[in-house]
C-alpha cells in the first residue's frame, strides 16, 4: 500500500508533468484513477503534504500558467486558440477563476502581451537606426 507521501509526491508529478490538452482534461478523479486510490484518500494525502495548497487549486494554477506560456511565447495567437491548446471544456469557468487569481480576463491579458511584443519590436527598429 502507497503512503501518503508517495500518493501526494505522485499526484503533484502528475500535474507538474502534464502540458496541453492532457492537462486541461486532467482532472482530481483522473488523478486519483491513474493512482488507484479513492478521491477521498488523494485529498487527504495531499492535504497533508501541502496543507495550504489544494490538488485542484494546484491543477487550476498550472492550467493558468500554461495559458500564459502560450499566449506569452505566441504558441497560441488567441485566447480560444489557447483554450482549445489546453482542451478547457468550460471557457467561461475558466475566465472566472483566471481573473480571479490575475485580476485581468485572459482575453486582457492576450492584449497585453500583444502590446509588449508590438513595443518590443519598435524599440529593436530604433536601435537598429
């Protein structure tokens, strides 16, 4: 039998490790599927291993800064593109829950890396003069 060390060390690889559309359909009972344990038992191990911290607040921080990555390194020139990237099944929760933590919309966001790079590439053609 697994302790709940090794359970929760598991479950957070699992998240850490998981890029695009595996982890926008990875969810806290796929954890607990890929693991053989109950949901229950993947939330207790996890909770005493990281008592401020959730697997699903864990799973939503990591789909966040995967949209990031791919807005920020163009992988993905639009938000739906992005979400569709990370195979996010709810746009709408997703938005909620993003500015709730960034406090700007995905869609805010995208316009600001847009405006950066745009003003990246005119300081580089000043510089070049």
């Amino acid at each position: 039998m697994k302790t709940e060390t090794i359970i929760a060390r598991d479950a957070e690889r699992i998240v850490v490790e998981a890029v695009g559309p595996e982890l926008g359909k990875l969810t806290v009972n796929e954890i607990a599927r890929r693991l053989a344990v109950n949901r229950s038992t993947l939330s207790r191990a996890f909770r005493s291993r990281s008592p401020w911290m959730t697997l699903q607040k864990l799973l939503e921080i990591n789909k966040m800064a995967e949209f990031n990555i791919l807005i920020g390194d163009k992988k993905a020139k639009t938000v739906k593109e992005a979400l569709e990237i990370l195979d996010i099944s709810d746009p709408s929760h997703f938005t909620k829950k993003y500015k709730a933590r960034f406090k700007k919309t995905p869609g805010e966001f995208c316009r600001y890396c847009k405006k950066l790079v745009k003003g990246r590439k005119k300081r580089e053609k000043k510089e070049r003069k």
